[in-house]
C-alpha cells in the first residue's frame, strides 16, 4: 500500500511597511510672527503600512509603495506655503498620501526642532487609518 502525503498548504500574513525617519526640512511654519518670516527645522517620521497583498516587482516600480516619492510629495508640500499649525500640515501629507489606495495606514510625527529653548523638539503625532481598513 503506497502512503499519499498531502503539501501542507502554507499561508502567511504579512504587514509592509515603509519607514521614512528623521526626514529634516526647512520651511516655514508657526503662529508667531519669527516663524512667518524665517523657515525652521521640521522633522518628518513616517510608518505607512501598505497593502499587504502588494507583490513587489523587480522590473515594475509601480508594484512597490516608493519611499522617494512620498519624500518628493513632502518636500513639495512643505515647500509650497506657510503652514500656522502642524495639525494643518499633516492633514494636507495625509490627504496627498492617501491618494495612492496601496496606502492603508499612516502614522506621522512632526517635530519642531528649534524653537523652543529647552527641549530637544515639540510637535504631534497622528495616525490615520483608511476608513474601510481595520
């Protein structure tokens, strides 16, 4: 009697994420009136988790969620205008990145590095969730 063997069935789950940390920029962002005329150092620390079902392809970029575009997108954003609150700012990253659907999850910090004396950095961080995601 030959004995079948059955292939165990693999099955994964996966979490992608890009991570973009310590991007620093100078803009031009705060309610005080030094903050409107001379740009600051901001710093950008991003998680965005991705569609997990994404299979990336060597040979095919638009297969994979590309860090040097949601830099690109930043900087371009940051660079634009002036910004009172970093509330503001991070709405308008939130809402430019979640253009892309592969996008499924952002947690964003973003931190002052210069104006307040005695601390490293102030600023907030925020996590946004695209709402037909759990």
């Amino acid at each position: 009697m030959k004995i079948i063997k059955f292939k165990q069935k693999r099955s994964y789950s996966y979490k992608r994420k890009i991570l973009i940390k310590d991007l620093v920029l100078n803009m031009l962002v705060g309610i005080h009136n030094f903050e409107k005329k001379k740009k600051q150092r901001v710093r950008f620390n991003l998680i965005i988790n991705i569609d997990q079902n994404l299979i990336p392809n060597d040979k095919d970029l638009k297969s994979i969620v590309n860090y040097e575009q949601i830099i690109k997108i930043i900087t371009k954003i940051t660079s634009r205008k002036h910004y009172l609150l970093l509330e503001t700012l991070a709405e308008k990253i939130f809402f430019k990145l979640f253009e892309n659907p592969r996008i499924k999850k952002i947690l964003l910090r973003i931190e002052k590095l210069d104006i307040i004396k005695n601390a490293t950095s102030v600023g907030i961080e925020l996590e946004k969730t695209r709402s037909n995601e759990h």
